[in-house]
C-alpha cells in the first residue's frame, strides 16, 4: 500500500476531479489515471519500436507529393467496392 500526503489544495483539486469524472473516489481516480499513464507509455513504447524498425528496413526513399499521391490512389483502389 503507498500513502501519499497532499497540500490541501492539491487534494481538493483531485477529490473534486475524481467526483466530475464519476469515480466513488479520489484513489480509485488516481489508479485510473496510472494505468492510463501505463497504457500511453506502453504505446508510445510500440509506436518507437515501429518507427526504428521502419528506418532500419531498407533504402530511405523521398516522399515526394507524387510519391503521396500514388500511395493515396494505390490505396483508394484497395477499398471495397460497394
């Protein structure tokens, strides 16, 4: 368990925000915020991960507005057709 000792404003500020947010309490608020701390930085660990990987997969190329307007039309054309 972790005890955590707040100003007084501080801990008005986080009562009040837990009540607008619809939590039974300030705790359960301030879980929800740490775990979504957790879940933005585990994302931002993958979103990395993905970028390295990117540059590491070959020869860079130049993103030209041609080369974007093939990429939009290549992918406008693999949309289904109704």
């Amino acid at each position: 368990m972790l005890n955590i000792s707040l100003p007084d404003n501080l801990e008005a500020l986080i009562t009040q925000q837990a009540e607008q947010a619809g939590f039974d309490t300030a705790t359960d608020y301030l879980v929800h915020l740490v775990l979504r701390e957790q879940d933005r930085l585990a994302q931002q660990a993958k979103i990395e991960a993905l970028l390295i990987e990117g540059l590491e997969s070959g020869e860079p190329i130049e993103a030209t507005d041609e080369w974007w307007e093939q990429k939009r039309l290549t992918l406008i054309a693999q949309l289904p057709t109704e």
